[in-house]
C-alpha cells in the first residue's frame, strides 16, 4: 500500500457525499481553501438559500492570503461571482470549526434570524469533522455538508503542495476521535482500514497537524 493509496482511503472517508438541498441558510467555513467561497456561490445561484454566512479569522497558514481575514474575503469572492451583499454576512472572530459555528449562531441571534437549516460548505476533507462538530454544538439546526467535487490528486495540483494535504489529512482524522473524546463534536464511525492507513501515514511522517494526545 503506497502513501498516495493510505491518503486515497482518508480522502473518501472525509466525503459526505451529501445530496444538496434546499436550507434556511449557508455557512462557509474560513480556511486557505477560496473554493469554498466559490461553491457556495454556485449553489446560491442554483437558489439553494438566501444568505450566506462567511465565518474565520486568520490562521498562520492563511495570513499571508487572505491579510483581512478567512471571512472578509470569502465574502468578497462571492460577490465577485454576482452574490449581492445583502445576501452575505461576515463572522471575523472565529479561529476553530467549533467557534464557526457558535459564533455565527451568535451573529445571527443579534440579527434576529434563527435557521432551521444550515448548508455548511467547507474544504473536501473536512466535511465529517464540520458536520459532527455542527451537530454537537449547535443541535438544534438541520445542517448538511457541501463541498466542491474534486479528486485528492486534482486538490494537491491546486495546492501545488503533496506534503501539507496529507499532513492535513491526517490531522482531521485525528481530530474525528479525539475532539468526540473531548466533547468537541458527535462520534463518527471509523473503519479499521482508514484507522489502519491513519496508522501508516503516521509512520511515515506526516505528523506535523497532529494534536498531542495526553498520556498517563
């Protein structure tokens, strides 16, 4: 099993595969990743929602992209793509999944909107840990993950960057038991051959996005 065979088995585990459909709103994850700007314009324009909520501050890998902020320039990426800024909110605060997702909450409390439903656009690979960290944290809304189709060959090509992909995938997956463990986000199932490429990659040195877990 080669490295790119391991990375393949975790790519397809972080995918939802979720049908889109119609909801009260969208929310779109910050990260270094415009595209999730950019698909969830497509989908506004498809008339899937009537606002979008842009939420993330800035991270070290994002600074330098997006000096003003994951949020700020989504937004201005979307209405670069014909979405009116009536249409958009901003949320600047936030600089984790679970602060995403409080944080618009509050914001939209403040304005006196409170969705039932919540498309929540975010990069390929993080779809299972930003659904399970929606459902924990805000249960009350009906939320269902989008992210742009693409193949894990096609996003490091667009990344231009092999090694930060799969270090990043391994971090998530990391993250789908240990932020359950700690109360962060719902459980996931998780198969024994992604637990076992997880294991793999690990060995191999993509490690840099792991989280130290605390030991006796």
């Amino acid at each position: 099993m080669s490295v790119m065979d391991d990375a393949q088995i975790l790519w397809d585990y972080h995918q939802l595969h979720h049908e889109p459909r119609n909801t009260d709103i969208a929310i779109g994850l910050g990260s270094h990743d415009i595209g999730v700007a950019e698909h969830a314009a497509e989908l506004w324009h498809e008339g899937r929602f009537p606002l979008i909520v842009f939420t993330g501050a800035n991270a070290p890998t994002t600074i330098d992209v997006f000096p003003r902020g994951e949020a700020v320039h989504y937004a201005q990426r979307a209405q670069d793509l014909g979405v009116p800024a009536d249409a958009v909110l901003t949320e600047t605060r936030a600089t984790n999944t679970g602060e995403n997702f409080v944080l618009t909450r509050e914001l939209l409390d403040r304005l006196g909107i409170r969705p039932a439903s919540a498309t929540v656009f975010t990069r390929p690979y993080q779809q299972r840990r930003a659904i399970a960290t929606a459902r924990k944290v805000w249960p009350e809304i009906d939320v269902v993950g989008a992210a742009r189709a693409q193949s894990l060959e096609g996003y490091i090509s667009d990344l231009n960057d092999a090694e930060r992909v799969l270090n990043m995938l391994v971090g998530d997956t990391q993250r789908i038991w240990l932020y359950a463990e700690k109360g962060f986000a719902v459980p996931q199932p998780m198969p024994e051959v992604v637990r076992e490429a997880y294991g793999r990659l690990v060995e191999a040195g993509y490690t840099s996005r792991l989280i130290r877990e605390e030991t006796e």
